[in-house]
C-alpha cells in the first residue's frame, strides 16, 4: 500500500516546538524531517506553560522545586532547496515569566523573574527520500524513508544575572548536532527516530565569577504520527537524554543527567493556511536534573511557496 500524499496545509514545523526555548535535550520535535515546499513561509506563535522542577539550567540540582514558567513563544521557518535537497531554516525566542522556590544545598531559595530567553536558531537538511519541491509538486509527493540531519544554535540573548543561581538565560552558547530518520508505514502512520549531541561553551560568570563548563548532552527521541484524512495528526513522543556532568572552577560536580519523558501532541488545521497545534509532556524517571510538566498552544500561518 502506497504512503497518501501529505496535504500542505497538515505542514508544521518543528519551530513550533521551540517551546519556551529550553535545553535541546528537553524538546519533543516530531515531524522535525518531514518535507517542506520550497520557498513556503511559516510563522508560529504560542503559549506554554512548565510547572515542577522545571530550569532553564537542568544541571542545577534543586530538591522540593515548586516553579512555574509560562509565557508566549514566537517562531519562524521557511523551506530551502540546497542542492535539489529540501532544506529548512527555523528560530524562535520567547518572553516569559519564571517564579517559585526550591531548596539548595540546605537552603531554601525563591525567584520571580520576567524576561527574555535565549534564542534557537537551526538548519536541517534531508538527504534522503525527501526532494526540494515546488507547492504544486508537492501535491503528489509520498514520503517513504528520510534521512535527514539538523544543526541548531543556542543564542545567549536571554536575561542573565551572574549572582543569580536561577536564571533565564544561560549566558553561553550551545550547539545541538542530530541526525533522524523517517519512515511512512501502512494506514497512514509515520515512526521517527533522531540521535542528537548538545554540546555547550563554558559559562565565565556562573554565580559572580565562577567557570561553569559542561558536558555534552546525548539524546534519543522516537515519535509515532498518526494522519487522519481530514488534515489531523497525532504524535505519541519520547526521549532519553544523558550527559551534561558540569565543572565548577574545575571541580566536578555530582549532577550527571539520565531522565525520560513522555509527551503527546496534536495538530487541528484550521483553513489551508492555519493550524493549531497542542501539547503535553511530563517526566518519566529523573534520576538528576528536572521533574516537570509542560502543557501549550501554538497557532501556525503559513504563506507563499514557489509556484
């Protein structure tokens, strides 16, 4: 049985997942490799909510955290042709407001905080199964296998205070390394898989004037989507992550990384050129690091496309 074609309409980047703009290991992206007209414009904008343990810093080890984030989430993306490859081009940074308290090595300790996070912005390129295409083009397109790679960038552009032990942004840069496959099964199903490495800039002002260095981060995510006829999809996600073992002025500290999460999302098309998108994901097991969950909304427009 032949895979359906895809209706450009059901198209969602993964820059609307660029939820609150956290750690990369953190995110659930599915549909990250999935191909995009050449030339089509999306613009997303959202709204999540993170309540628990939840850090823009997750090697931060805090016992009985009570946190909250939320605030509004802006992205943008637009499909290239590299090479006749389909490629995509996303970034996006949010505006939020962090607050709660948390107990540190003994003491207990309180942040209420606005400003911005720092920002994302990522390349990906499929060099398999996924050919740049026009609009037209694309409306008899069939996916089968994918393979596709990605770089994204972490920004320091968010709000940083160095006496601050919780903090919005992160005050270095990051640079997260993927790989993913996409496969198309019978009755309009799609499992995905990406293998990805974060890899982090030592942090000179961590807490006045201190040197935060940190490991790579190592991640593994599996999605399964599920198409409907009508433009809807459903996606069950996960993903382990481990690393992220940090140094502070050279001294190690005990808060090497291994969690999983779980998460569901689902997208509603509004028109041809809207969608809505919701969703949902918690913690597993956390063995260290952050415990929380993430609840959100993001509207989708999308325009042009070569004709």
């Amino acid at each position: 049985m032949p895979a359906p074609s895809i209706r450009v309409s059901s198209l969602v980047p993964a820059a609307a997942l660029l939820v609150l703009c956290r750690a990369g290991a953190q995110d659930l992206e599915p549909r990250q490799y999935s191909n995009v007209p050449v030339g089509m414009n999306f613009l997303i904008a959202g709204y999540a909510s993170s309540d628990g343990g939840v850090l823009f810093d997750p090697s931060i080890v805090l016992d009985n955290a009570q946190l909250g984030i939320d605030g509004p989430v802006v992205g943008y993306a637009r499909g290239l042709s590299l090479g006749g490859l389909s490629a995509k081009v996303d970034a996006g940074v949010s505006r939020v407001c962090m607050s709660g308290s948390a107990d540190f090595e003994g003491q207990r300790v309180s942040r209420s905080k606005c400003g911005l996070t720092d920002a994302k912005a990522r390349l990906s390129v499929n060099f398999v199964g996924a050919p740049a295409l026009t609009a037209p083009q694309f409306a008899s397109y069939r996916q089968g296998f994918i393979l596709g790679a990605s770089l994204q960038l972490g920004v320091p552009v968010g709000d940083y205070t160095p006496a601050d032990l919780i903090n919005i942004g992160a005050n270095r840069w990051s640079g997260k390394a993927e790989i993913g496959f996409s496969k198309a099964l019978p009755r309009r199903w799609v499992l995905e898989l990406a293998l990805s490495g974060t890899f982090f800039e030592a942090n000179g002002e961590f807490r006045g004037s201190s040197k935060r260095e940190q490991d790579p981060i190592y991640a593994l995510q599996l999605h399964a989507v599920r198409s409907l006829p009508s433009g809807v999809w459903i996606s069950v996600d996960s993903t382990h992550y481990r690393g992220g073992q940090t140094r502070t002025d050279g001294v190690e500290n005990p808060n090497q990384q291994s969690n999983d999460r779980l998460g569901l999302t689902v997208s509603v098309p509004i028109n041809r050129a809207q969608s809505i998108k919701l969703y949902y994901s918690s913690g597993v097991t956390v063995r260290t690091g952050t415990d929380f969950d993430t609840v959100g909304a993001a509207w989708q427009y999308r325009w042009g496309g070569r004709t």
